[in-house]
C-alpha cells in the first residue's frame, strides 16, 4: 500500500505503543462495546494496566511488534504476536496474533491488511504452520476482516458474570 511506511518497534516507541494500545483498548473498545459488556472489560487504574501492558511487550524478547506510519512518522496503526510450539500437536510451530489497531482515519484504507501481511512474513521467516487470532465476538469489522482474509472461527469463549 503507498504511503505506509512499517518498520519493527524498539523500546524508543515506547510513547507511540502506549496511544496506539490506548486507542484499542480505550477509544475503539468504546465504541464497539455493547454497554452489559463493559463490567467484563473493567480494570482498576486502567491507565496503569495500558502502561505495564506496553512494558511488558517491550521487554519480551520473542514479542513481534510492526508498526505503521506515514512517510511523515504520523502514526497508522500496530500490531503484534508471537510464536509458540506446540511439539505434541500436528501443526506445532504456532503464530499468535496479539493486539492490531489501526487508527481511525486510516480504516478501510487497507492499513489492517498491510500490517497482518508484515507480520505472517515474520511468522513465516519463523516456521510457523499455523496462525491463530481473537477479537471479540461483538466486532463484526474485525470478524469480517479475519474471514476476508482466510481465517476461519473455531473457538468461542463464554463468561458469566456472578451477583453477589
């Protein structure tokens, strides 16, 4: 896609991971997330969460973490994964998407794809046999764009919220 530029994250994006996670879990959460939903999504010092969060992915050395900007350095978009093995399962060298975000203004524009594809060369390069990702079951744009792009659903996860 012209004018994308993508490169790997270092730990000097450190500010940049932070408001495009934020943009995920905050922004766009809140406008997908049905509202008798939301008290399964609540943390404490949210803030504080989104900031360790962002930590952690840095400090990882086996995180994989793309991001998408402007030829200018304007932010697009990010996401991220990892591999795992799995050495008793058939397709044992796993790829596991973790966050993808792309910021508002750029949607639809096929950010999303171009950073999906960067990051299965990655998974690729790493032998992986499979790739495996999650969103939630209210977001159809996300939903759709996994089926579009030749994922199929095979887990569905149910909560329950217990009164007191």
């Amino acid at each position: 896609m012209n004018g994308v530029v993508l490169r790997r994250a270092t730990s000097a994006d450190r500010s940049l991971l932070y408001f495009l996670h934020r943009t995920l879990y905050v922004e766009y959460a809140r406008e997908i997330t049905p509202k008798k939903l939301a008290p399964f999504f609540a943390w404490r010092d949210f803030e504080r969460v989104l900031r360790d969060d962002v930590d952690s992915l840095l400090a990882r050395p086996e995180a994989l973490i793309v991001l998408a900007e402007t030829p200018e350095a304007e932010p697009l978009g990010y996401i991220t994964g990892h591999v795992e093995s799995e050495p008793r399962r058939m397709l044992s060298r796993r790829a596991v998407v973790e966050e993808w975000c792309v910021v508002a203004e750029a949607r639809g524009r096929g950010v999303g794809r171009t950073l999906y594809a960067e990051l299965e060369r990655l998974f690729r390069g790493a032998g992986c046999q499979v790739v495996e990702s999650e969103t939630w079951p209210f977001n159809r744009g996300a939903r759709e764009a996994h089926i579009a792009m030749g994922f199929v659903e095979v887990k569905v996860r149910f909560e329950k919220r217990l009164e007191e």
